[in-house]
C-alpha cells in the first residue's frame, strides 16, 4: 500500500471524522481523480510539439494521454471542427495515490521561489486546480529532453462538499498551502 493512502486511512480519517463530526469513516471525503491536462494552442499546426507533449505527459502519469478535439468551429479562437487543442489524461486508484504523494513530496519543493500554493484554488465542492507554468518540476522529465517548455494543470476531484473540507483533507495530508495574512 501507498505511504500517502496508508497516512490517509490512519491519520486523516479519524481526524476528519472528529473535525466535521461525521458518524461513519465512508462519509470521510476521499480522493476520487487527478486530471493533468496541456492546453496546445501555439503548437496546433506542429505535429512533432504535439508528440513531445504526449510523450512528457505520459512520462509524468504513467498512462498513455488522449487528445482533446473541438466539437465546432469558433473563429475567434482560430479553431475548426475536429482540430486538436490539448492533451489530457485522468489518473485513478493507486497510481492516483503514487501521483499525488510525488506531487507532494518532490514536485512541488522542486518549484522555483515556492512559498506555497494558493488555498483560493478550490471550486464550491472541494476540488482543487493547480498550474504549473514549466512541466520540467517533475522528476520525470528532464529540461534535456524538452525543446519548447510548456505549461502543466492538474485538476484534483475529491469528494468533499465544500471549499473547507477539501482543503482540511490536502493539509491533513501535507500539501504545503500558503497562509492568509
């Protein structure tokens, strides 16, 4: 079992259970998905920054990425029907847990000037965005192998009911949040 679902079950639940009063360890907001996903607007018409991408997001999840195409043209956005526009691939189960202890523990301190990440991130129901501006923080990937560097969102689904639960399940367990002064 994965350090951080074991930290989870052990230390997390109990402590979610007393914090929010919840009667049954099932009713503890859990993790559900992590969506990575690159936006490639500027490489649309460079097939080789497209297979770089894929090749970089498969490096860092450890499945295989899907393409994600417009379903109608829009002008404004020099978009046609059928034409590629991102990279995405949805990580389940416990390479979800292998991901998210590695976004942790190594990816995230391996950020330039980090101070934390923003707690404002969160939607209404407890799931969580965060950008990366250069895809090189991973340990997987090496500033070597990459011509253009390009940005990173990963998407974290739970299934908290507020901004508040979900926050108080990712700093139970160690993600490193800013404090509001």
């Amino acid at each position: 079992m994965n350090n951080f679902k074991k930290q989870y079950i052990e230390e997390t639940i109990p402590l979610m259970m007393k914090k929010f009063g919840y009667k049954n360890k099932m009713s503890v907001p859990r993790f559900g998905k992590v969506v990575l996903n690159v936006g490639v607007s500027s490489g649309q018409k460079d097939k080789e920054y497209l297979e770089m991408i894929k090749k970089t997001i498969a490096k860092i999840s450890g499945q295989k990425p899907v393409e994600t195409i417009t379903n109608k043209a829009i002008s404004n956005f020099k978009t046609k029907e059928g034409m590629v526009v991102g990279v995405k691939v949805t990580i389940r189960g416990e390479r979800m847990w292998d991901f998210l202890e590695r976004l942790v523990k190594v990816t995230l301190p391996r950020i330039r000037d980090f101070r934390g990440i923003s707690p404002a991130s969160f939607d209404g129901q407890g799931n969580y965005s965060l950008g990366f501006k250069e895809c090189v923080a991973f340990p997987e990937v090496s500033q070597d192998e990459i011509e253009k560097v390009h940005g990173l969102q990963v998407c974290i689904s739970t299934t908290a009911e507020n901004a508040e639960e979900g926050r108080e399940l990712m700093r139970s367990l160690g993600f490193p949040f800013k404090e509001n002064k």
